[in-house]
C-alpha cells in the first residue's frame, strides 16, 4: 500500500524547500501498531527545526507530530482500539516502559524514545502507522481542525504551565506568540491569571490582545526590564526559540519566580548575571515533550474550558510554504494541513 506525503531526503534551509511531495510503500504493520488515514496534521515549529537540521542530521522521514485521522487497520496484538475509531498521534511515538524513567511516569524523559515524524514517518502524509499504545483517542465536539494543533503546541504549553505551579491569580509573562502561545494564553486566562505577551510582531501583539492579554509589550519600543519590572510578573514561559528573551525574563520575575523554556530548540548563547537574573531562588527550567498522563489532562481541559486554536488549512502541497511564514513570524495562530 502507498500514501503521498512530504518527504524529507536530507534537511536544507526551508527557502529551498527541502520538502518533495512522493509515493511511499508503507511498511507491514507490526503487532502493537495501527495505520490511520490522516485527516488533518498541524504545522509546529519542530518541524521547521527538523526540515533544517537543527535536531541533529536526520534523512528520508516525513515530518508532523500533530496528527488526527481514522483507525484502518490493526496490527495482531491491538486489543483496545476499533477500525473506525478517531485518534490522534503525536510527538511521543513510543518509549522503552522500562527504563527509571519510564517507570517513574517520566516517560518524555526516556532514553530511548522515538519520535513521530523525527525517527518514525509522522503527519504530512494520507497515512501514518503509529504505535497503539500512544494514541489518543479524541473529544467529540471540535473539529479535526481544531484538535490537531493541541497535540502539541497545545500540549507542551499545558506542561510548561504545570511546572510553573503559578500562585492563583499571578501575572505570568510569555515570550513569543505562535501556535503554542495563542493557545496557552487561553488556558491561562481560563486559570484565572493575568497575562502579559512579549513579541517583535505586531499583528501578534493585536491577536494576543483579541484573545484576552492584560498587556503587551515589543521589545522594538523599549528595554524589556525597564517596561515590565512594575508589572508584578511571578512567572514567564518562552516560546521565542531564542536565548534573548530567556534572559529578559530572568530578570524581569519576582523573587521565587519560575522562568520555563517551552522550546526544544533556542539560538544564541545563555549568559546569567547571577545577581539580577538568578539569586532570590530564581528558577529556569526546560521543558520536553509531555507524557501521556499529561496529554489526557489537556484534551479534558481544552474541550471542558472551551481553548480552540485559531487556524488556516492548508493542502499537504503547500507545506514547505507554511514552514516559511512559521520561520518568517507570519503566521497567525496555526496551520494545519487538510487532507
Ligand atoms: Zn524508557
Ligand atoms: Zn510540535
């Protein structure tokens, strides 16, 4: 059996367009796995650090870790799962079950995990194998659409909330104002804090207004500690895949504050003045992936507090363009490829 889908033969600079619409023969289903027809797959900004190589030389794969599609077929050992059924897939493809950290429901943190579309074919495709045991089955009620977008960007802006452990009504500050932060805003909001956005770009300063931010900020109209040190900030999550606003933030949170990195890639370098941006028991942590536990909480959560994504759909065609725009800070909300 064949699917179309965007190839990656080896990662180049997106203006390149390194992605190639192709035939592929899937392989035979292996006894846990399940071949879904894909519906819809979102666009993230992991896949742009895959497509250019940023995580490391990887050839020959089909990006998308955002997908949402229909049980086909299923492997000889799937018992909890139904043709016909909808899923969703994600970033965690699989990992070992056995290893400390697995078996101390740390399981984002293992070893020897494997990726959808990094070490496995993921979501820019008609059709994906998956492994049963990390699918999710989805809420009724939103659109595949509008699901995709939080199996991931959603997501890892649900752990890089949790970890913060926000005193109730707290300010927070997020960097950065793409897929993962439109819908973590949101959640914020919901959680009854006040939230402040920081981004160079203006239409997504006047988005994150729409969507409910107590204030917004452009680094281009001033230094970002001298504008924001009276704004009582407790906390900050960077979206930005830069060292920069790592930094600002640092600075800028209260005593005891959290600064958490929601990015799997940043450019620059960290420098930590210790007494303006870490003393006071000051915290920066990252954060990876999420686990499965974690992704069950944010569905319920995201259906039960009604966060949608603002998204554009695009054709599977158009995916080398849509990687541009997410490069360029173009993109409003998210895109997500319709099949
Ligand atoms: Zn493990
Ligand atoms: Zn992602």
């Amino acid at each position: 059996m064949k699917t179309k889908a965007a190839f990656l033969e080896k990662p180049g600079k997106i203006e390149e367009k390194p992605l190639k619409i192709k035939e592929l023969e899937l392989p035979e289903l292996r006894e846990n796995e399940v071949l879904i027809k894909v519906n819809a797959c979102g666009v993230c900004r992991t896949d742009l650090h895959v497509v250019e190589g940023e995580l490391g030389d990887v050839n020959n794969i089909v990006p998308g870790h955002e997908v949402v599609g229909i049980i086909e077929r299923l492997g000889k050992e799937v018992k909890d799962k139904k043709i016909g059924s909808k899923v969703g897939v994600a970033w965690l493809y699989s990992s070992c079950g056995s290893c400390e950290y697995c078996l101390s429901g740390r399981e984002n943190l293992c070893q020897n995990k494997r990726f959808t579309g990094f070490s496995k074919n993921g979501g820019y495709s008609e059709y994906i194998i998956a492994d049963s045991r990390f699918i999710f089955n989805l809420p009724a009620g939103l659109k595949d659409e509008e699901i995709a977008p939080l199996l991931c960007s959603g997501a890892i802006g649900y752990r890089s909330f949790k970890l913060l452990h926000a005193s109730p009504g707290s300010t927070i500050a997020m960097f950065g104002f793409g897929g993962s932060a439109h819908l973590t805003l949101q959640l914020a909001k919901k959680f009854g804090h006040k939230v402040i956005i920081v981004s160079r770009n203006e239409n997504h300063l006047k988005l994150a207004s729409e969507l409910g931010a107590d204030f917004t900020f452009s680094p281009k109209n001033g230094n970002v500690y001298e504008n924001l040190r009276d704004k009582d900030i407790e906390d900050a999550i960077i979206f930005a895949p830069s060292a920069i606003p790592i930094m600002n933030a640092l600075q800028i949170i209260k005593p005891g504050g959290k600064v958490v990195v929601a990015g799997i890639h940043i450019d620059g370098e960290i420098k930590i003045d210790y007494d303006s941006q870490l003393f006071h028991e000051k915290t920066l942590l990252s954060v990876e992936s999420y686990t499965r536990e974690d992704m069950l909480e944010y569905l319920r959560l995201a259906t039960n507090l009604d966060i949608k994504p603002l998204y554009t759909d695009i054709k599977l065609e158009d995916a080398n363009s849509a990687l541009a725009e997410l490069k360029n800070s173009e993109v409003m909300g998210v895109k997500v490829i319709k099949f």
